[in-house]
C-alpha cells in the first residue's frame, strides 16, 4: 500500500491549530460519526472499556459512554489542543463524565495493556496513518478475545475534484493520498481478525466556491500535510490557475466536494490465532489462559 508520506509534524501541528474550530467545521465528521454509531446499536455488546481512536474534540467519547453505560471510555488523539476541547464538554453529564479519560498519544503506539479493550472506536484517523498494517496490529494488541473494531476512514476518491484541479497546475502532492477499502480488508485478514466487513460510500458536499471548500479543510486541520508538499506560499498565479480547473466541476452555482467513506468493522480472534507480522507468524497467549486449558484438559 503506497500512499504519499505525510509530515507527522506538520499534521500534528494542524490539528492543534484547528481545535478551536474543529466543531464548527466538522458537519461532515459528525454525519459519519452517526452512521458509525449505528453499526454498533445492534451489537450484543456489554463493553467494559472503550477506546475512542483519534477522538478529536470528544463528540463520539461522550456519546459512546451514554450508549454504554457501563462502560469506561478513553478519548486517545494525538493532538493535545484537540483534547483539551473535548475536556470542555465535561459538567454537562455527571454519569459519563466519570467514566471518560483521555491519552494523548500516536495510534501507532497505544499505551494500553495487551487484551485490555472490549471495543475499538475509530472515526476518520485511520487516513492518517503512515504504517497502515502497524495500525491494525496493535489494535489487535490491545482487544480482548472477541472485542469489537468499528472504524471509517476516507477512500482515495476522497476530494477528487481537487486533486483533478490542482494537477492542472503541477505534479506536487496538494491533496492527501487515503488508503484502498480493498487494502484495508486484507490487512485485516493477514492480521487474524474474524468476519471482517468493509464497505463504501461516496459523499458530496457543495460549496458556494472553493474557498469555503479550502475554509472548511483548514478549519478541520485537514489540508495538505504530505512531506514533499511545496513550502513556499502558492502564487496568485498558481491559485487562479487551480480555480480555473476546478470550473469544470461546478454544477449551477454550486461547487461540489467527493468523499469517499470507508466503513469496517471486525472482531478480534481467540487468543493464540497466528498473526502475520514482518517477522513471521506470531501466536500470542496470556498465562491465565492457559492455566484455564490446562485445567480443563485435567478435568476430561
């Protein structure tokens, strides 16, 4: 899976920058929070802990622990500014409160226990992985036997119609590169995890011009970060040139933004199923559960 590198820095320092007006421009990220929600109300889940993946502003945490009311939700995003906002929806409910933490660290490094989580929560952070497969198998580090994975992220058709334009300019990366459902889904495989299933759909939004498009993105902390990204401010005359090229796409007075969302859910495997990893198959067990096989053959 080859995607462009993305400058961590640059991207962590975005969305610190974009905390205070994330919200305001996350009507998108909230409308697929919703349909992310949904694909768990049915689950027979009784989740002691929770871990919200990239959790932003805290809107999915809040919302995760009035779902499950026993449980203990952990608010993990890597952006320090992005959690001290999600600490402002606190006061409103005594019931969850109490049971929401928060990490701030790198989702490729989960500071958590081996087989410690029931449910992996993640909306619209999985794109901005650098090592995809890494990703997953830490997730599966920390689940329980069992434990659930709920994630969306953005396809590659993701703002099409800005990527088409910008290549009327040049060949520098301007749009962030999202990764392949079909990908996702065999990482997903190779890593062990049971019934996997993925699917996609495609979003519009329209915009009165490309500036509020552009607006919206800065807003969100979500415009360019690729490491070979230019670094000089663009020109007036490369600007116009992009706007030109987007023309082709406007429909009336409207100027419409693709996004391709990518759902998946997952559930972990019993423990000791093999996974592959860069250094062979690697089956892993804790000792209680062996004690407990052990028991159990004694007893036949």
């Amino acid at each position: 899976m080859s995607l462009t590198p993305l400058d961590r820095q640059a991207m962590r320092q975005s969305f610190d920058r974009a905390a205070s007006s994330y919200d305001h421009h996350a009507v998108l990220q909230r409308e697929i929070e919703s349909r992310l929600l949904e694909r768990i109300e049915f689950q027979r889940l009784e989740p002691g802990v929770i871990l919200d993946i990239g959790s932003g502003t805290g809107s999915a945490s809040h919302l995760l622990a009035g779902q499950f009311n026993k449980a203990n939700v952990i608010s993990m995003d890597w952006a320090p500014a992005m959690l001290l906002e999600a600490g402002k929806r606190e006061g409103v409910d005594v019931n969850v409160d109490d049971r929401l933490s928060k990490i701030c660290a790198d989702m490729h490094r989960v500071p958590l226990a081996a087989r410690s989580v029931d449910l992996v929560f993640s909306n619209l952070a999985l794109q901005w992985s650098y090592d995809l497969p890494e990703i997953i198998r830490e997730f599966r580090r920390i689940m329980k036997a069992d434990a659930m994975l709920v994630f969306s992220c953005y396809g590659p058709d993701t703002l099409y119609e800005l990527k088409q334009a910008w290549r009327a300019v040049d060949d520098l990366p301007h749009v962030n590169d999202h990764p392949d459902m079909h990908n996702i889904g065999d990482e997903l495989l190779t890593a062990g995890y049971r019934e996997p299933v993925m699917d996609a759909e495609r979003l519009t939004l329209e915009y009165p011009d490309v500036y509020s498009l552009m607006q919206d993105l800065k807003g969100l902390g979500s415009h360019n970060v690729a490491s070979q990204r230019s670094r000089g401010l663009t020109g007036k005359a490369r600007l116009e040139k992009m706007l030109n090229a987007y023309e082709q796409f406007r429909c009336a007075d409207r100027y419409p933004a693709s996004f391709e969302v990518i759902y998946g859910t997952a559930f972990a495997p019993s423990e000791g199923q093999p996974m592959k990893t860069p250094d062979g198959d690697i089956a892993t067990f804790s000792v209680d559960a062996l004690r407990s096989s052990s028991k159990n053959s004694d007893l036949s």
